[in-house]
C-alpha cells in the first residue's frame, strides 16, 4: 500500500496480455503452438506445427550428398560383412 495526500493507495502490478508460455505464433496457421522438433542422429533438423503441418524454423539443411568419409565407411562395412558371412558358412 502506498500513500499519497493521505490516502491509501493500492498498488496492483501491471500484468501482460497474455502469459509467457513459451508458445510461438505459427507462420502459416497463425495460431499459438509449441513446435514439433525433428532430429537427425541425434541433431536438430527443423521445427514444425503440431496443428497445419508447416515449417516452423529450419536449423541446419539435410545433407543431400554422401561424403567420401561416409561412403569409404559404407564399402568397409559391406565387406566386413562380406568376410562374416563366408567365414561363418564356409
């Protein structure tokens, strides 16, 4: 309570439109949503709209390409294989 020319005055705090949720405005259908995130072994790929499906952010691009590490990986990996299954049945 404060008071002023002695009067009582009563102070109630200034309170925002709406409560910080942490809930965004979708892009696309404009209403206030907690986005879905999709991960990609493991790391962030995008955000999207539980309600209309819409891309919220895009946090890193999908690789399209294999890299040369990643496929000289793969072909040791088949062959590795390979070398199981002929030993085992051989």
């Amino acid at each position: 309570m404060l008071k002023l020319n002695n009067q009582k005055i009563r102070y109630l705090p200034i309170r925002p439109n709406h409560i910080d949720d942490g809930r965004i405005a979708c892009p696309h259908c404009r209403r206030r949503i907690v986005p879905y995130v999709y991960f990609e072994y493991g790391v962030a790929v995008h955000s999207s709209c539980r309600l209309c499906g819409g891309t919220v952010q895009v946090f890193r691009e999908a690789k399209k390409h294999m890299t040369l590490l990643g496929l000289l990986f793969r072909v040791l990996l088949f062959f590795v294989f390979l070398f199981l299954m002929v030993a085992y049945h051989g």
